[in-house]
DNA sequence: ACATATTGTGCGTTATTAGTAAATGGAGAA
DNA sequence: TTCTCCATTTACTAATAACGCACAATATGT
C-alpha cells in the first residue's frame, strides 16, 4: 500500500486551509507542512485550479467553493430527504438534530439543524467525526449488526429501548439521543448469524426485522446540554426516524 | 505558476469519483485518467487515506465522508443562517430556494431547499456553478458592484427592480429570479466610483446604500419551470433576502 | 529614507514518482 | 478445463518533484 506525498501534502494543506476561517499565508502553509515555501506555492497553485482553495484580496489563501460541489454528492438522495426531517425534529425537540453516517470504525455527521431558538449552544457541525464506539450514534449505528454475545449492557439496552442514549460520552455535560435508520430492532436472544451476507449488508430471512438502507449504516438523533426532556425527545426522534424511512422508500 | 502533476492527478480522481453515484472501479479509474492501473491505485490509497474516497463492500471507490467536514468550513455562518431561510422561501413561493456565492467569474450555489410538493423537478443541487455573466445569480451578484456605463440593459433593470429575473439562461424552460444579499441598491446614475476600494470591497460614504456582507458576494433565489407566479416570488424572495440579512447582522 | 519582512520565481542537485512489465490469485464465461 | 478480465502487488528505468539557495519585487514598520 504504497502512498504518493505530493497528493498527500496537498490534501494535508486542503484540510489545513479549511480549518482557517480567516485564511493561511503562503509562508505559513509551508511552516506547518514543514517544507519549502516553493513547495506550498506549487501545492496551492494545484489546488486552485481545481478550486478547492481560492486566493483571498489580500492574498490569503481561503478553502474554496468546489468543496460545496464534492459535499453534494455525497448521500445526496438521503441527505435532501433528511433536510427538512432534522429541521421538524429540531424544532419538536428543541435540540440540535443530526443525521450520522457510519464510515469504517468511525461516525459522521452529515446533516445537521439547530432549532430556532437553541437553549444552549452545542457546536454540532456537519462533518464532525468520533470513534463509532462512543456516543448515542454510535451506539445507534451498532444496533443495526445483529445481537452478539459481546455485545455492552448499554448496547442491550438500546436495543431493547429501540434507541440510545448517552450522557456526557463525546463532550462533558452533553445528553445524545440517537435511532438507527432501519426498520423494527433486532430483538434476536444470543448468537444467531444472519442468513447470509453480501456486500456487508446483513440479509435477514424475516425482512421486517432489521432491514436497513442498502449499503448506508446510518442513525439519525439529537444532542443538548442537560436539560433535554428525554421522554418527549425519545418519542420525537423515533417519530422522525420512521417520517425520514417512509420518505426514502 | 507551475503545478504538480500527482496532485493534480489525484484530485482529479476525486472529481471522478465524486461524480460516480455507484462508485468506481480502479481500472475504469485508470482508463479515465489514461495512465497505469498501478498509478491509480497509488492515488487511491492516498486518497483513501485521507478519508476522501471509501471503497465500498465489493471494492468499488465511493466519494468518502471526509469531503463533507471540508464542505462544512465553507462559510459555516452564512449558510447555517441561510438554511432555515431558504426552507421557509421555498415553501413560500413553492419553488426550489438557493443561496449563490461568487468566487472568480463563476457562480456557485452553495444551500438549496427546495419546497416539500415540487411542482416540477427542477435539478439544482448544492455545488452546481455556472459563469457569471448569466442568470438571475449572477446578474444579482452583478448589481452588487456599482454602476457603470457598460451595465447591459438587463443589469439596469435589475438595479431598478431590486431584484434580477431572467428566463431560459441556464436551462431550457427554467426561469430564475434572486435578490442581492446587500442593503438597499446602487441607484447612482452613471460612472459614480466608490469613494475607496478595500481588498475589492467597495466602501461607501454613505453605508445605507449598497453596503455588503464583508468579503462574499452573494445572493438568494429562486428557480421553477415555467409556472412560477413572479409577483409573489419577487415579494417573497427579497422578504427572505431581507430576513437572511438582520440574521447575520 | 531605511531596514525588514514577506511574496513570488528561477535554477541546480537529490529524492520521489511515473510508467512499464510481470507475477499471483479470484470470478466468471466459453 | 481454458480463457479472459480484473484486482493487487512487486520490481525496475525514465520523468517529475523536492529541496535549498539566490534574487527581484512588494509591503510594513521605524
């Protein structure tokens, strides 16, 4: 598995560069990078011609617009039915509403909206990332793997439930509340291996139990500081999950 | 202003891939590009590894979530301001609702929504550019700098109206018609320079009239096929313009 | 004016990459 | 089976890029 620098440089200074808001200088691309500024020229005329970074008027270099172009292609028939889902779920929960994406051992957030009127501030933004083991998504995202004998009392118990909720796992003081996109639970005692298994995706020989979107491990939930009512907040979430099921056929 | 090839390379296999709703094998990659399929799988590999692309269960190269946190620090707090604002124009006018950014001599949509009982599909996703010397976008970012001698006909009547419309110029049957995210207009008849000119920002004696978000040139608005009612629409549209404008201050 | 960063370029020498060929193994078709 | 197509890895030479340096051309500050 061999790698390339220069193309690994360049998305290193894209990434650099997008967590600038206000913009890098040449000089302090090539700092970071540790490399020469001649190399963080050469870098950065790439990658404008590509336009995912532009020039600033005062020479700053500035994450660009095809970043947006990139973005929408990415789950955009799940994305544009989630849109307006995560906005009434928002508002019904009074919470920060998100959609997740499971990729690889980790978790992304793909979609998020904040009610009109947030209580407290939770910076939830799209394309925040954490460890698929931690977290009312994750835990959402791990439900939808059949039952297995290694499976955490939390996990149990989300399953049970038919969704999870963590306090305090990704940041201090924040209650996460979060459904798997998938039909029904796997209620299944023990072990049972699926019937078969293509492509990743379990098939289940019962489809009503635990059918999910075909090749997306996905969860949809909520996030708040403290004062989240969960009961209304669960029943919401879980009203909205099937709303956003039905709209994706 | 030299490039580098394997960057250049490599994002261009991002685009590729990106483009690709099922994914791409690394063979079609190669043959795309023209080179060695050992090449391609160079770049794969260091695109992979910064989660750009993703290989699906059955090997296929997959746009990765990554290219979602970079969309995510393009202007975070315009369009988490637009977003709601948009849902509510496009419910209002039933038509799909957008939020333009000018970068260069193109125009790029950056937020759409679109109303929840399209009349008729209008396809206008987030990331989706066009130059700007054509449709209603642009010719909104257009009356955001002042007026000169050599403004088209339409520009004028534009900078009269408030508000840009136009019909057919991006697509056949498709009529649009957006707002310039300022305050008030340059109503100044002939060449009237601006009394000085910041990082390509015009500055005005007077700040009532044709003061602009620092450092975007934006606008909002509307497409439809045909049967859009553009009375309302032009009420709406500068309504929301206006709402989007006190949010962000 | 003067000193001083900072930007942007050009040029040689070394390190990395491209390009090509070739080998292995798996999936599917004739 | 045999054949083809594809994925994947390895190995070796031209081509390309990195790197360090030198040098204008601009800002920027005193």
């Amino acid at each position: 598995m061999s790698t390339l620098q220069t193309l690994s440089r360049g998305l290193t200074v894209l990434e650099l560069v997008s967590r600038s808001p206000d913009g890098l200088a040449i000089a302090e691309i090539a700092r970071q990078l540790g490399v020469h500024r001649a190399i963080a020229y050469r870098l950065v005329t790439t990658l404008e011609e590509h336009m995912l970074v532009a020039r600033g008027d005062d020479g700053r270099i500035l994450i660009g617009s095809g970043v947006v172009a990139l973005a929408g292609r990415y789950q955009p028939q799940l994305r544009m039915a989630a849109q307006p889902v995560l906005v009434s779920l928002a508002e019904a929960s009074g919470a920060t509403a998100f959609l997740c994406v499971a990729q690889g051992d980790e978790c992304v957030a793909v979609e998020v909206a904040e009610p009109e009127q947030p209580m407290l501030k939770v910076s939830y933004r799209a394309g925040t990332r954490h460890p698929i083991s931690r977290g009312a998504a994750g835990l959402a995202i791990a439900m939808q793997r059949p039952p297995q004998s290694s499976d955490s009392a939390a996990l149990t118990a989300a399953r049970n439930q038919g969704y999870a909720l963590t306090r305090g796992q990704l940041q201090e003081g924040a209650i996460g509340l979060a459904a798997p996109l998938m039909h029904g639970n796997h209620q299944l005692a023990g072990d049972t291996p699926p019937s078969s298994q293509m492509h990743g995706i379990y098939m289940y020989a019962n489809p009503t139990h635990g059918a999910q979107i075909p090749g997306v491990r996905a969860c949809i939930g909520v996030v708040a500081m403290q004062a989240l009512d969960t009961e209304t907040a669960a029943t919401e979430v879980l009203r909205h999950r099937d709303r956003l099921l039905s709209a994706i056929g």
